[in-house]
C-alpha cells in the first residue's frame, strides 16, 4: 500500500523511576489548517484515527520511518489515544537497547524533535474555495508507524494528488449524470403532458 507522512509537533523525552525512556507528544493535531507544499491545504478531521485504534493497527515506532521499531503497538510500549487536540502517544524504550541508547541524545539534543505519522488516507473530501487552494479534509486513515523525525516538513505527495485529481473526475461523472437523469425526467414529463393534451381532445 502507498503511504504519506505528516509531521505533528515537538516531542517530549524524559526518564522514569524505572529507568524507562519516555517519548511523549501529538504525531498529528486537529482542524489545523496546514499548507502542503503550496499546492493545498490539508487538515486532520476529529475522529480520523478512530478506526485505526479501534482496529488495533500495529503501529511501530520509529526513527524517520526507517530501521528497527524502538516500540510497538502490539508489544505494549506503545500507546494511542484521540483526545481533543489530536493523536497523542507515548512510547517506552528500553534503555539498554543499543538503538535506544544512540538516538536519545539527539532527541534530547532537539536534533531528533518532532513527530511525525505514515498513514493511508481511507475517508477524505476534497473541497476548492473560490478564494484559495484545494482543501483536503483527511477524516479516516490506515495507520503504519509513528516517527522521531529530524525534518517536520509537510512534503507535496504524489498521492494526495492523485486523490485530488481523482475526487474531481468523480465529482464531474456525478454532476453529468445528474444532469442525464434531470434531462431524462423532463423529457418523460413533457411526453407524458403531451399523451395527457392528445388525450382529453379525444
């Protein structure tokens, strides 16, 4: 399956009395408009990782989308949740992992700081303001891993586009057939008032 990634906000790294590693923080955030690339706007509708925590998605956690999972959904030392802002999660790592242990500086250094989430769009709409660009409602996802990234950029996908490009064909199919149904009715109307006319001069 095709994936996209967005970035969420900066990410919070703490110890515990256990001597777990903490990762806490948004991979993503609601209703917040965010320009991709300037070619559209994209926002994250409440609810759209309902399905994927109701689906118990196994969800890695990694470092830029690559290498070895740090934690892991099914494993337990990864956690989800919706609240009102958007996807929080916390992950746990385990300090004598030698992965662990090499990327927890550069966190910590704010070299590795933001969140970021790979996902398959299931639910969009697609809306064109008169007044500015394309406006992609994300509102259902497939969720594959959430990431320490050290670029939170919004890239411009080919994905995204293609779903543009393909609500607008869809959107154009339905507004002619609509109009071939409206067509066809008028014409039977009109018929049926003339077979009425011829009618009642018999």
């Amino acid at each position: 399956m095709e994936r996209e990634t967005r970035a969420g906000l900066p990410v919070e790294v703490r110890a515990e009395g256990d001597g777990k590693i903490v990762v806490e923080g948004y991979a993503a955030v609601f209703d917040q408009p965010t320009d991709i690339g300037g070619v559209f706007t994209e926002v994250v509708a409440r609810g759209a990782f309902r399905s994927a925590l109701d689906r118990n998605d196994d969800v890695e956690f990694l470092i830029n989308h690559g290498g070895l999972p740090l934690a892991r959904s099914t494993a337990g030392n990864l956690t989800m949740k919706e609240d009102d802002h958007g996807l929080h999660i916390r992950a746990e790592l385990d300090p004598s992992d030698p992965d662990v242990q090499r990327i927890v500086p550069k966190m910590r250094g704010k070299m590795l700081d933001q969140m970021s989430f790979a996902f398959q769009a299931t639910g969009q709409r697609w809306d064109t303001p008169a007044d500015g660009p394309d406006v992609r409602t994300i509102t259902d996802v497939v969720l594959y891993d959430v990431s320490i990234v050290n670029r939170g950029a919004y890239p411009t996908t080919q994905i995204a586009l293609r779903d543009r490009d393909n609500a607008r064909r869809q959107a154009e199919e339905e507004r002619q057939d609509a109009e071939r149904k409206a067509h066809d009715q008028a014409g039977y109307l009109k018929r049926k008032a003339d077979s009425e006319q011829r009618f009642r001069k018999l």
